[in-house]
C-alpha cells in the first residue's frame, strides 16, 4: 500500500507532477490500483449480484444454485410478481407516504426552530438552545419514549413512525450555524425595510441556504426510509408495516409474510428472486436521491459544518 | 450520525448581540415573538418525546405496573432495580459485550476511515477519486436492515460464498450464526457501511494541510514516506486525538439495529449490548422498571463519559462537542 503525496488535481502525467515529486513506481502504482480496485468491487459486487439475482429466471437461478453471477437473460418477473400483489405494494406506499410526509414535517420545523435559535440574546435563548443541546449527550431511554407514544395513543399509528424521531439535534444544529453564518447586515437591512421574521426567513434566508436545506432534507429522508426498530416497536398491524419489517421478516428471517399471499409465496420465479427483487426496491430510492445531493457531500455544507 | 457530530455547535466569533442588550423582558418577548413561535413546534416535539420521557424515567426507581398503579400509584423501591442489575449476569454479559466490542473497534475500525481517506486523498486523477469517493459513500445510506440482508446473501449458510465453496467441493460456510465470529462479522459489517463515510473529516483535515510544506519537505530530500510521516500525519494528528476521545465518550454505543437484528441469529451470548438489554428485560419479559433502570444507567453513564472526554478534548486544546459560552 502507498498512498504517493501528490497535490490533489495534479495530472498522472509525469510532466504535470510539480517539479520535486517523485514519480511514483509502478510497483506502487500497481498495488495502490488494485487496492482500489477491490474496494470498489467489496460495494459494488455484492449489488451487482443482487442486481442480476432479481432479474432472473428460476432457470437462472436454479442453475447458479443461488446467486447468480452470469447474466442469462433478464425478465422483470420478480418485479410483476412482487407488485400484483398487495404485501410488499402496501409496504412500499407506506413506506414512500411517512418518509414523504416525515421529511416535510422535519425539515419544515428544523428550519424554523433553527432560525429562531439563530439570534443570540433573543428572548429566552438560551435555555431553548440548552434543551436542543442536550439531546447530544442523553438518550431518555427506549422504555419512557415507548410507554410516551403507546400513552399518546400513537401504537399503531402512523405518527408513531414520525414524531419520535422528527427532529434532529444534530440536523437542526447544522441548519442553525449555516443561518448565523449569513452577514447580519443583509438581515438587518431587510428589518429597517419593515420585514418581520417570517418574510426574512421565508424571502432572504431560505433562499441562500438552499443547499444546506437539501442535505438535511436528504438525511431525514434516509433516516425515515430505513427506519426499522420504530416500526417494530410500535406497529402491530400488519397491514401497516413498513418495507423494513417486510425486509426483516421476509428477507433476512425468510418467514413466510404476514397474510400470505399466494403470489409472493408461490413457486413461479424462485424466492431468492423475489427476495432480492425486495432488496432492491429498498435500496433504488437511496440510490435515486444520493447522486442529487452528493455533489455538496465534500464541498459546501459538510465540510463546512465539520470546520465549524 | 457518527463523526460529523463532532465539533458541530458553531459559536460565531462575532456573537452578534445587537446594541439594545439591556432591553426589559416584556420588550424582549414582544419584539422575539415571531421567533418563539417559530420555536413552538420544535419545542413541543422535543417537550415531548425528549423531556417528559427523561422525566418519566423515575419508574427506574420504582416498581412500576403500567395497570394496576402506573407512575402515579407504583411503589418507590429506590435503587432495588439498579442493584438487582448487577446481580444480574445478562446485564453484566451486556455490559462486557458492549465494552469489548468498542475496544475491538477501536483497533480494528477506528484506523479504517483514516487509512481509506489518504488512499483517496493519493489518487491522482480527480474524475476517478469523484468515482471511488462516491461509490464507498454509498453503503451509508442503506439501512441496517438492507446490510443485514445484504451479507446474509454473500456469508449466510445458503449465501455466495457457501455456494461458490461447495460447488468446489468444500463446505459450506455460514457466518451469519457464528456466535465465535460475531464479532469480526460485526466489525466487517460496520466497515463496509460506515468506513467510506467517516474518511470524509478526514479528507477534509487533509485538504487544509498547506501543500508549500511538502514542496518544502521535498526540496529538503524527504522522500514520500518521510513527508507522510512528518507532515501528513502531524496535521490529521488534531482531528484523529479528538475523534479518537469522542469514541471513547461513546463508548457505551455500538449500534443498536445491526444488534437488534442479528440477536436471534446468532444467540444473545454474543450479541447482547446495552440497548438489546433494555429492550429485552424491559419490553420483551414486561419489567418495564427494571428496564428502565438498565436504560438510565447506560444514558447516565453515557453522560458522564461524554462529559470527560470533553474535559479531556478542551485539555488538548480542542472544542470537543460542546464547548463553553
């Protein structure tokens, strides 16, 4: 393993190396390739297979013995299985509609908290800044939250997937010390202008942090998604569950699903296919969202927000 | 969300305390209305699913019957629960689980991120370092039920790599149930999901070091290694001390999920930590006190610790979580 010390951005080309590097040797750019070669392939295989595994006949598969690594053919019987059924279809609904509308309610009260927690010696500041920090540093507890929502009334509800979970210290931290980071005179002129708080927020700020905000949005969209242990927690009614538990349950456990539906269970595309096919509708929407936002991953708001 | 919680409560030098300070609070409240309205949501949502339940963990200290008493009407047993814990040899199998698996970790994870990021940093071409970069992101994204399933399909019993042995003739391999393995399993796992996330802070360190240092280094005849060695490594060494005491303030959290999950595969021997503790003594078997107690001594624990590495990070002159002012 050697990791040459090049300047970010200089070219391969011997002639672009500035002047007092070394070229690197071909032993060390020989091992260096095929290292990441391999971490390339330890992501993107795994997902290949799987892939192919949910677009193949059971000729294919049984042929493979399991997953298959060779393309023979793609047919999206899986896919046709999968959705003429109701099981993973309601999960699926389910799962889009609470991280639809828990990312909306997230968003929308992080940035409003946020932005009134952005003005040091507004009324009350501090101690509302205090009870956002604290939740970096104690967890109340699996047990008093859950016997909160079941007292709440909320087992079996789709709130119970949303509301314990809707705001994020970290997230709202994030969103605050982008806000406190627009120059002050650009507020201020807009006050002396006769703006009030919400046309500043709403009509200057919000529009400079478009950024910041799609990140943000974009974790708690992940988070609501993936969320699984809320759902087992709280969610008895299986005609409520989320495409998690159906993953656990089916996937991973390989127990029949709940109300067994003669499509899914049944012998005409193999299970594993079926299964895999399952695998990944739960990864497309990471997959869809991912690239939209990655571009501010390394520049922009995380850097920044990790330099403070 | 791991790393990047570190440092993050950005006090602005500027403080931007607006000349009118002195204003009497009714003023105050009348001119900041907007903006405590604003709060409102914010505030109830953490009133409710934050405080009240750090306040309601008093039934910790009770022995508490949702039915016949609740919070109200349950007897105070005061610290009975938190003593039968330690009588309790799960709790403590938890606690030993919880303390290995973060020392394990810290050796075998914790240098992962670090290595992965000057790999990154060293590849020369920038369209393919955008490439690898976005493909080790990835993983973090998918759930852990996703990763779960995932390596199940690639070192379950009926997995690839069982499939590709016995078609060889060997046997079978089946990792995913394997209690002696686990915690290398667990390890893997977390490195596959996390590691590509967590070299980001790293990058980041990397890209502030002045590059006029190595050029300077290298007209002084240090060569590659010596320059990684006396001025790559010297200028990570700030983000690696603190997130190196971040880690050990957390040390109680080792993920939740990819135990939860995995618990029944492979026996709670292996896999019980803290919170799989909690929920298994409190929700599963209904002594929801006693739970509660398990679940207050990890968070007050927690606390602490937290509080300590803090100490410790401003003692090396960094800003650690929170800092102070």
């Amino acid at each position: 393993m050697t990791w040459a010390l090049t300047k970010p951005g200089a070219s391969r080309k011997p002639a672009n190396l500035a002047p007092w590097e070394e070229r690197p040797s071909p032993i060390g750019r020989l091992s260096k390739g095929t290292l990441v070669t391999l971490i390339v392939l330890a992501v993107l295989g795994p997902l290949y297979t799987i892939v192919l595994t949910s677009l193949s006949s059971a000729a294919t598969v049984n042929r493979a013995g399991g997953l298959v690594l060779v393309p023979e053919g793609i047919t999206f019987e899986a896919y046709q299985q999968i959705f003429s059924d109701t099981v993973v279809s309601r999960a699926v609904l389910v799962s889009t509609g609470v991280t639809l509308a828990g990312t909306l309610i997230s968003t929308g009260v992080s940035i409003l908290g946020a932005y009134s927690l952005s003005r040091p010696g507004s009324f009350l500041h501090r101690p509302l800044l205090f009870s956002i920090l604290l939740m970096f540093v104690f967890f109340p507890g699996i047990i008093p939250v859950y016997l909160m929502v079941s007292g709440l009334g909320l087992k079996d509800s789709y709130w119970s997937l949303i509301l314990p979970t809707a705001v994020s210290a970290f997230n709202v931290v994030v969103l605050r010390s982008f806000f406190m980071n627009i120059p002050g005179e650009v507020l201020d002129s807009a006050r002396i202008d006769g703006a009030g708080e919400w046309r500043i927020l709403w009509r200057i700020v919000l529009p400079m942090s478009k950024a910041v905000t799609a990140v943000v949005a974009m974790f708690y969209a992940v988070g609501y998604w993936n969320a699984w242990f809320n759902a087992m927690l709280y969610i008895d009614d299986t005609r409520k569950w989320p495409l998690a538990l159906i993953l656990r349950q089916y996937v991973v456990d390989s127990n029949p699903l709940p109300a067994a539906t003669a499509g899914v269970t049944g012998d005409a595309p193999p299970t594993l296919a079926i299964k895999m096919a399952i695998v990944v509708i739960a990864v497309v929407p990471a997959l869809i969202i991912y690239p939209l936002v990655q571009r501010h991953f390394t520049k922009g708001v995380i850097v920044g927000a990790i330099k403070g | 969300m791991g790393v990047i919680t570190v440092k993050r409560p950005a006090k602005p030098a500027k403080a931007a305390a607006p000349p009118q300070e002195k204003l009497p609070w009714r003023a105050k409240l009348r001119r900041d209305r907007s903006l405590l309205l604003m709060n409102l949501p914010m505030l109830l949502l953490v009133l409710g699913f934050w405080w009240i339940p750090a306040l309601g963990n008093v039934i910790a200290f009770q022995d508490y019957n949702p039915y016949t008493g609740g919070i109200v009407e349950s007897p105070i047993i005061g610290f009975t629960n938190f003593a039968l814990l330690f009588q309790d040899p799960q709790f403590l199998r938890a606690m030993t689980n919880t303390l290995s698996i973060t020392a394990f970790q810290l050796v075998f994870y914790f240098p992962v991120p670090i290595m992965l990021a000057l790999l990154l940093h060293s590849i020369v071409s920038a369209r393919l370092r955008a490439f690898v970069q976005g493909v080790v992101y990835m993983p973090y994204f998918f759930s852990w039920v996703l990763v779960v399933a995932i390596f199940q399909q690639m070192f379950g019993g009926a997995g690839l790599l069982a499939q590709l042995l016995r078609e060889r003739g060997h046997e079978g391999v089946d990792w995913m149930t394997n209690s002696d393995t686990f915690i290398l399993l667990i390890t893997t796992q977390t490195i596959w999901k996390d590691a590509g996330w967590g070299a980001i802070i790293f990058l980041a360190a990397l890209s502030t070091i002045d590059p006029n240092l190595y050029e300077a280094a290298a007209v002084d005849g240090a060569r590659r290694w010596r320059r990684m060695w006396h001025i790559t490594l010297p200028g990570l060494r700030p983000v690696i001390v603190l997130l190196l005491i971040l880690r050990l303030g957390d040390a109680l959290n080792v993920g939740f999920e990819q135990f939860m999950l995995q618990r029944s595969a492979v026996g709670s021997e292996a896999s019980e930590v803290f919170d799989t503790f909690v929920y298994w003594s409190g929700l599963r078997t209904g002594d929801l006190g006693y739970g509660a107690a398990a679940g207050l001594f990890k968070g007050l624990v927690g606390l602490l610790l937290i509080v300590a590495a803090n100490r410790v990070a401003h003692a090396f002159g960094e800003r650690g979580v929170y800092s102070r002012s």
